[in-house]
C-alpha cells in the first residue's frame, strides 16, 4: 500500500481549493507517516511525525490569549450556575410557582451554556490556530485476510467440529436442537402474565338501560330541560365511574342539541352476515332533539371533541375524521371507517336523561374480532 | 514538510514510570500507539453523526438526574404540590412526580428541557447522518453491516423516543399512547392480546407508565449502547471514508491524527453539542406538561402533534383512506394497519436491502472507501429525493391541522392533494433529481475539458471578444473525476459477437439485471485531464457505460450524454 504514498507529495502551493464549503483544510501539505508501513518491524521514525510548534508564533500568542480568556469565561459560568442554583429560590413560596421555574431556568441553562461553549469554542481555537497545522495520510490496510489464513481458520473449525462430533451423530445435534428450541420458546411463554386476555370485553361497556348520563367535569345528571341550547354539545360520562379510566376510554359520550327537524337520523341495522340484524341508529333513541354518540373515535380511539355547530360536523382532532350529527354521525371524510354508534337514551321517571340500553356495536377502533 | 530542528523528546520519568508498569500488565504500547496515530478525514457532513452520538451521551446523563426524581407509577394521587393551577386534581403519580421535576426541583425544568431536545437532536441528526451516508454511497462494501446497524438504532431510537415522551402520562402524551393501542388493535389475529399485554387489561390500566419506563431507562438504551459501541467499532476497525480530493485514494486516508488533533476537535464538539442543547433548554420551551393537566381518555387538545420524528406515521394515519375489511366475523383494519406499520415497515425494508440492491444492479463488488458524489450516482440520487419527498409529505401532513389553519388552505383539499402527492411527488423528484445529478455531470465535463472561467474578458486581434479560462487545477479535477471500479463499467452488450444474447442478459433474471444496471450506471465518467487538460468527449463523453476508450462499440448507438430514461435508449430499439 506504501506506493499510494507517493502519490502524495503535494506541495502547499498547489493545495489551494478553488471553491471551499465548510472546513477547510489545513494549509499545510499532506504529511505521509515514516512510521507506519505494513512492516512490522519497521524501525520508528527518525523525523518527528507531526511538527512541534505553529508556523505563525505571533497569530498562535494572541489566539491563546482569546482562548484563555473563553476557558476563564467558562469557568466563570460554572461558578454562576452554582451561585444561581443556591441563590434563586423555587417553589410557590415567592410569588408565582412557573414565573420563579422560569427565572431559575433561565439563570441556569444560561450559566449551563456558556460553560459549555466556551469551552467548546476555545478548544477549537486551540486546535486550529494554536496548534501546528498538519495533514497527514495513512495507508489502509486490505481488509480480506490472506489465503492462507483463511484456510488454517477453515481448518480449525472444521477441526472443532470434527472433535465435537456433531458432524457425525446426527442423534446429538437433532436431539440437542430439539431441546434448545423450547427453551427459546419459554421467554415467550412467560408473558402470558402481562395482562388478562380480551375475551369479548372490548365489544361491551358500562352502559345499560337506566344507566344516567352525567356531565363530564361536574358528575350531575342531566334533564332535556338542562340541555335546552341548540348546537350545543357536552360530553357525559356514565354515572358513577368519573374516576375509572379504563370505563371512560370506552364509554365516554357526546350529547348534541339540535333545532327540531334538524336530526335525520335513518333507521339503520348491520349487514346481519354475522348473526342477526341489529338496530344501529334510530331517531326512537333521541329524547326531544337530543342524540347522543359515542365520543371515541372509531379510527384509533381519540376523543372526538371537535364540533362545528352550523354543520353539525364532529370532527376528531387527531387525525381529522369528520362526522354528520344530523344522520347518524356517517363518515364525511378522514380516516374513520364507521359512524361513531349511537347510544339509546330516554328519560327515565325523574326527568334525567338514561340510557335505554348499551351500544349496539363495539365502540371505538377496528380489532380483529370485532366482526 | 520535515521540521528542521529535530530535538529528542523525553518522556517525564513518573509518567515513563507508570507507563511502563500498564504496558508490563497490558503489553498496549504498540497497539495504543498505533490508535493514537489513528488518521480521522475531515469534512462537515462527518460531523453528522458525531451530533447523535453526543446527543445520546447527554440523554444518558440527564437520563440518570431524571431517574432520580421521576416515579413511574399509575397510582393516583391528589396533587397538592406547588403548581396551584392543579391542586386538588386527581393524577398519577408518574404526572404528579413530573410536576415536581419541574417546579420543585432546582435544575429539574432544564434537565428536562435539555432531555426532551436531546432526542428531537439526536434523532434529527441520525437522520441527517443517514442520508449522508445514503446520498454519497458510504454504505458500499465494506460497509453494509455499519449501515445496518445504524437503521438499527434509528428504529430503537423512534421508539425510545415514543416511550420517553410517554411517561409524564400528561393529556398530550396518553394521547399518542391511545393512538398506539388503536394501533396495536388493528393488527390481525394477535392485536388485542398484544393491547391487553402491553397495558395489563383494558387501557389505559395501571401499568403501561412502569413498563415503558423500564424498556425505556434499561432495555433500549442498554441495546443502543452496545449497538452504538459495535458502529464506532467498526468504523474505527475499517477506517473512516473520505471525500474525493487530491491525494486522496481508495487506498488511504487523509486527514489528521487522533492524538492530539482529533481528540481536541470531536472533544471540543461534545461541549458545542451541550452548549446548543442547553441553550435550547434554556430559550426554547419544549413539551410545557402542566398547560394541559393530567391524562383522560375523555379530553384532548387540539392541535395534538407527536414529536417530529413520529410526524411522518402521524401524517400517513391522517391521510390514508378508510378501509376496512369484514370479512368471516373478523375485521381488518385497513385504515390503520398499512400506514401505521406497512409503511414504516416498507421504508425501513427499502433502506435495510438498498445496498444490496445496488450492488446486484451494478455487479460492483469492490471495495469503496472514497465517497461519491452525489450527482455521479444520479439513478441513487434520485431515489434518495424520491424517498425524502415521500417521507417529507407525510411528515408535512402530521401537521396538516395546523398547515390548514396558518396558510388558510381548506383541511380536506391538502389531505386529498397528499394523497396523489405521495404518490406522484417521489415519481417527480426522482425525475427531476436525476436530469440535475446528469446535468452537474455535464458541466464537470465541460469544466474539464474547457477549463474554469475566469470572468475575464479579452479583446481579440480581430476585434472579437471571448472570454479566458483558465485550466482546471489537479486539485479541482481531483474533487471531480471519479473512476468507477472496472466491474461496473465493463461494457455489456445485449448481443455477443455472434448475434445471441449476450451471457449477462440470458434469462428473465439475466435481463433485469441488466436493464438495471445500465440504468444505475448511467451517466458520465469523468476521466483524469492528460497533462493538466483533458481528453475532451472523445474518451469521458460518451454513453452510459461505455468510456476510457473501450466503450466504442456501445458509445455510437448511446451517444448521448447521460441519455433519458431507459425507454427512450437505443437498446431498447436494438
């Protein structure tokens, strides 16, 4: 490799680039190393590798005084960050608890940062003005091993495993496999224990009939009297379960107010291909220009918060699948494959809003048994 | 450049003492001499992947501070600490402990802050990393499994990532963990169990904060630390590529030793990296968990955007279409399953066999350890841009509410135009990116062959005017002309001399490679100026692989430089 080597005597004059984007390089010739042949005993250098001293004193002397000054920066900074963290108080015992976090914040990553790049700045001003400029090469060394050697490596496994036998007793090897397998299985196996399998449970939720429809945030029922602005929309949870996360992520519901005449929801059954026809919408379940949906969004299960009143759109903010209140919550548009399902309600004999039953299809995304 | 004056050095004897008592026990002086020397090349775009690996030290050490102060539980609790805005309101502790991080513990918010854009840095400058490597061939043998392993840590870091910025469990993070479960549910046959695993039963349970804590503090960054050790390994064990330039040769490397010189330099890059990160945890506000209260399954915020590096399946999940299949009782969730998985799948698959692509279509089996540039590959390029354009018009439509809002498009027009845009967009950018590499190419040619212009303007004896150049330096030519290894530019001829196919297009598989490998490497080969000047196109001008003088057969029928695409070649006319 040391005839590349050659290549490389290019005098400093000749390295000027026409065009420089980013680094440039340094301004001395490409040094080639004496002491690193291929040859293992080849003798060190005589000549020292790189030089010892910058070519410019005078330049190298006052960019040491900038770069003592950048490390004496930094170590000041340090002394500030120490100064800021035992000085400024957090907490709420002063005033306001994020304005004090911020001002504590402020103070610290400032001190943080400019120990940080003066550091940075002056360690590169040290080595690229201070130091000696050099350019050196290297040879590369081939990577494939000799013939030879890979030969005597062939030789030693095929050594290995004639002495291990596992080329001849197929008995050992086959049953040996046999037994490893399992044992690899096994991580696997054990866990099973994560969690509880789903059964049908994501095709069902709290919701039953004279279950009351509560108002998310104040937990009180609700009578149509209460909910008596048209356009409007809440969500009700179930009552009784405002601390239960995992009955909220399925049962959480949006109740919608509209003008008389402005609710055309068709009277609609599934496909009936997977068992009997069932009902999934139906103006019998609205109480007086009330209709109520499901707010988890049957695309990946976000809270379909979003209503446009004068369109009557619901609109799921993640990933923007759009619903008509007036018809059933249908898909308009987005990534929703099916109309968010409708709860029944009525009203039970206090006048609160109720469920009449629970949905009449699994809420929420698509999964594998959902049918 | 030997210095004149060589004076003796001299080991100190204390040090010389102790030297020799490690080298007694480690017999390292040889060995440790030979990686101080170590020669590392310079260029900018090397700095790429130093900015990741620095970032990741960073994550390690705020990490650890994190960890001290951070209680990864589910368990409720009422919240009466300092931030009064919450007091009273039921939260889990992981939330509750990270309101403590932020304002009860001094450094906490900064320490945070610093973590948080650690990963949007490291993550970002992995991908930066990437397509440099991408677009100047770096992955060529003998480094594919360094490429590999980099696509390694790329996908852990996603999920590091995703894992991270899980666990304050505030309302805008158990907002991407619920997308992950519809996710998780739409996978076929196994997606509910994998759901109720992952959460302990129905989600959000009780468990999903402890066990992305545990897989985020130990599992993924004990795997990226050893994924990390074996690429720096490897680069060190193969030594670094270089750019072309003068001097520089497959057989060396150029640059400046790692003792002193570059260890200063990439030490000195540590405390930038750090002071940049600071400064963004100081100045600019990331991830504010006690503006949006606690997580529930009831509420959300709008304009909820994931970190950037999720943005593009955010982005796929909002523009995909809504099919689903019911097919014998059991529903297949269309809609989620290809742009959440196939697509993340597709593009790591794509990038994973790229190299072995490459190297089948151009049966270039050689070593590579000077990079290319990116307009002498310009069949890569443009799959390169394609790839990104792809990427990037996902990535823009993670964000398509707030696009929508600030450039007052309508929300549905832009997510109906990225539907045909993802589509067409990569076909457009490889076609465009392609004529640009062959145009580039053109004018290096030109360079070479005419020389430089200078600006200047001369007055000739006849009166004319014409323009001085000047010839192209050595060191000019060096950075332009690339020699391709003899396996790709041997010329392959459809018909042998006796009129049959040729041996390398016999056979379906014989054709398509062929085809491709006349299509990757066309272009121009730009040959090294004869005596300061160059050979004009009578050598480097010609056809797709045809140069250096032996091209001529195929050179007449292709005569153009860098011709179209395929169809319009003469050897589909042949």
């Amino acid at each position: 490799m040391s005839d590349n080597d050659a290549d490389l005597e290019i005098g400093p004059e000749e390295r000027r680039p026409h065009r420089v984007i980013g680094t440039p390089p340094p301004a001395a010739g490409i040094l080639t190393d004496p002491g690193r042949g291929d040859g293992e005993d080849e003798a060190p250098a005589a000549e020292p590798w790189i030089p010892a001293d910058n070519p410019d004193p005078v330049s190298a002397k006052n960019w040491e005084r900038v770069a003592a000054l950048l490390f004496t920066l930094s170590a000041l900074a340090s002394v500030g960050f120490v100064a800021a963290y035992v000085g400024l108080e957090i907490g709420n015992k002063n005033g306001d608890v994020v304005d004090a976090t911020l001002r504590s914040n402020l103070a610290l990553g400032t001190a943080l940062s400019v120990a940080m790049l003066a550091i940075g700045i002056g360690m590169v001003i040290w080595v690229r003005y201070i130091m000696p400029p050099v350019e050196v090469s290297e040879a590369r060394h081939p990577l494939a091993s000799d013939p030879e050697d890979r030969a005597a490596f062939a030789e030693t496994i095929l050594e290995g495993a004639a002495a291990s036998q596992l080329t001849k007793r197929p008995l050992l090897r086959r049953t040996l496999l046999a037994a490893v397998l399992p044992v690899a299985a096994a991580p696997l196996i054990v866990l099973r224990d994560l969690g509880p399998l789903p059964g049908t449970s994501l095709r069902s939720t709290v919701w039953k009939k004279g279950t009351r429809l509560t108002v998310y945030g104040s937990n009180q029922p609700i009578t149509p009297a209460d909910f008596n602005s048209p356009g409007a929309m809440i969500t009700v949870i179930p009552e009784g379960y405002a601390d239960n996360d995992e009955v909220l992520a399925k049962a959480t519901v949006i109740i919608i107010k509209m003008e008389p005449g402005q609710l055309k929801i068709p009277t609609r059954y599934n496909d009936g291909v997977n068992g009997p026809h069932t009902l999934l919408n139906s103006m019998n379940w609205t109480v007086d220009n009330i209709v109520a949906y499901s707010k988890i969004c049957t695309h990946v299960g976000c809270p379909a918060a979003l209503y446009e009143q004068t369109t009557h759109k619901i609109l799921c903010p993640c990933h923007q699948s759009t619903f008509d209140a007036e018809t059933g919550a249908t898909v308009l548009f987005g990534p929703a494959p099916r109309p968010l399902p409708q709860l029944p309600i009525t009203v039970d004999a206090e006048g609160y809003l109720v469920a009449q039953s629970d949905f009449q299809e699994p809420v929420g995304p698509s999964f594998w048994e959902r049918g | 450049m030997s210095t004149t004056q060589h004076r003796p050095l001299q080991m100190p004897k204390p040090l010389a003492k102790q030297g020799g008592e490690l080298d007694d026990r480690f017999h390292a002086a040889k060995g440790v001499r030979t990686l101080l020397r170590k020669v590392f090349p310079d260029h900018w775009t090397f700095l790429l992947g130093e900015i990741a690996l620095y970032s990741f030290i960073i994550l390690i050490l705020t990490g650890i501070f994190l960890t001290l102060f951070f209680q990864p539980s589910m368990s409720e609790v009422v919240y009466h600490g300092s931030y009064t805005k919450l007091d009273g309101v039921r939260m889990s502790q992981a939330y509750a402990s990270t309101l403590n991080i932020s304002f009860d513990v001094r450094g906490g918010l900064l320490m945070r802050q610093i973590h948080h854009w650690a990963a949007d840095v490291f993550l970002a400058a992995i991908i930066c990393h990437l397509l440099r490597i991408f677009f100047t061939g770096a992955y060529r043998k003998p480094r594919e499994t360094n490429w590999l392993i980099g696509l390694g840590m790329f996908t852990l870091g996603i999920f590091e990532g995703f894992l991270g910025y899980s666990m304050p469990d505030d309302l805008l993070s158990g907002t991407g963990v619920r997308i992950a479960e519809g996710v998780l549910l739409g996978i076929p046959v196994v997606g509910t169990y994998l759901s109720f695993f992952l959460f302990g039963g129905q989600f959000p349970g009780n468990e999903f904060v402890a066990r992305f804590y545990i897989i985020h503090v130990l599992l993924i960054p004990g795997l990226l630390l050893a994924l990390v050790s074996a690429h720096l390994f490897l680069m060190v064990h193969q030594k670094h590529t270089q750019m072309p330039g003068a001097g520089r040769t497959n057989n060396n490397v150029v640059g400046q030793p790692m003792y002193p010189y570059f260890a200063i330099k990439t030490g000195a890059f540590f405390f930038f990296v750090f002071g940049v990160l600071a400064l963004l945890g100081t100045f600019a506000q990331i991830n504010p968990i006690w503006q949006v209260g606690p997580y529930t399954p009831v509420a959300i915020s709008a304009g909820s955007q994931p970190d950037f590096y999720m943005g593009f399946l955010e982005g796929s999940l909002r523009i995909f279409p809504n099919w689903t299949w019911d097919i014998g009782g059991h529903t297949i969730a269309w809609n989620v399953l290809i742009p959440a998985l196939v697509i993340l799948g597709f593009l790591f698959t794509v990038l994973g066999v790229w190299p072995f692509v490459e190297r089948w279509a151009t049966g270039d089996k050689s070593y590579h350890n000077v990079n290319q540039k990116p307009r002498n590959a310009p069949t890569r390029t443009g799959v390169g841009m394609a790839g990104v354009v792809f990427y990037g018009i996902m990535w823009l439509e993670g964000a398509n509410d707030l696009i929508a809002v600030h450039l007052q498009i309508p929300l549905y027009t832009l997510t109906e135009v990225a539907r045909y845009a993802v589509f067409i967009g990569p076909v457009i950018a490889f076609w465009i990116t392609r004529r640009i590499c062959i145009g580039l190419q053109r004018r290096d040619a030109a360079m070479l062959e005419h020389g430089v212009e200078t600006g200047i303007i001369q007055q000739l004896p006849n009166g004319g005017f014409a323009e001085a150049e000047r010839p192209v330096t050595p060191e000019e030519a060096a950075e332009l002309i690339e020699l391709p290894p003899p396996s790709v530019t041997e010329v392959r001829s459809d018909t042998d001399e006796n009129g049959l196919p040729a041996p390398a297009r016999r056979g379906l598989a014989g054709r398509v490679q062929a085809r491709a490998h006349d299509y990757f490497v066309e272009g121009i080969s730009l040959a090294p100026p004869a005596n300061g000047h160059t050979n004009g196109h009578g050598t480097n001008g010609h056809g797709t692989n045809g140069h250096n003088g032996h091209g001529e057969v195929e050179s007449g029928e292709r005569a153009a430089i860098g011709s179209g695409p395929s169809g319009d070649r003469a050897d589909d006319e042949a």
